[in-house]
C-alpha cells in the first residue's frame, strides 16, 4: 500500500514537471516573435541593370514597392553603354520595365480586378481600354 502510494505521487510529479516544461517552451517561442514588425516585410529599392542584345545601351531599373499598392513604381533610364549619356528616363506605374528590342522598352502595365465602368458613353470605355496595353518606347532619335 504505501509502495503503491510513493508510485503514484512520483507519478502525479512527473506528469506535472511535464505539463510546466511545455508551458515554459510554448512562452518561449511566442516572445521571440516581435509584435511591431509587419507580417510580411517589402524589399524597396531594387536596382535591375540589363544591356540590350547588342550592348550598345544599358537599362537601368529601379523597383519601388509601395505597401498597400499592388502595382510596383519603376524609375528607369537607358544609358549608352560606351559614353554613358542618358538617353531616356522616366517614371512608371506597372508590372514590369524590359527590352522589347535593341532599340526601345516596353513598359508592361499593371492590370487589376474588372470594375463596372463608371460611364454610359462608349467614347470613355474606349479610352479605359487604351491603359491596359503594353507601351513600347523607341530609344532611336
């Protein structure tokens, strides 16, 4: 009787020693994770340098992700590969900045959910239409 007694105290002991080791480590792991970080962190100011296929110019491109924006900004400019003279620049609000060819980029627009048109005049609708098409800048002047 008194066997079975000490059995079951060490018993109930352990089984408690456990319970307070879970505890301790579920604490743990909760305080490492700071609370003020946000819950996906953005990568801004991203510089991409891509030469066209004859290298003669370089496209620079600068990838500034906004939070709450789903479009990413682009800042580029296309350099001459040997002077270095800029040959354009500019500001775009899109998907992505590339070489269509050796002498111009395309500027690839950011195309969102389909909303009901705010207009009855089809000359407006035309003109909604026209900003979801690709942009092609020739570089030549």
């Amino acid at each position: 009787m008194l066997l079975r007694k000490i059995i079951s105290i060490l018993f109930f002991g352990l089984t408690i020693f456990s319970f307070a080791q879970c505890k301790t480590v579920e604490n743990k792991t909760t305080q490492d994770k700071p609370s003020h970080q946000p819950v996906t962190p953005m990568k801004n100011d991203m510089i991409i340098s891509k030469l066209n296929r004859n290298k003669s110019m370089e496209l620079h491109v600068k990838k500034i992700m906004k939070p709450g924006d789903p479009a990413t900004h682009f800042e580029y400019t296309v350099y001459n590969a040997v002077t270095k003279k800029i040959i354009k620049q500019g500001y775009f609000r899109g998907s992505n900045v590339d070489w269509n060819d050796d002498t111009s980029i395309k500027l690839v627009p950011y195309i969102g959910m389909e909303q009901k048109p705010t207009s009855e005049n089809p000359d407006d609708l035309l003109q909604s239409k026209t900003q979801t098409q690709i942009t092609i800048i020739n570089l030549n002047n």
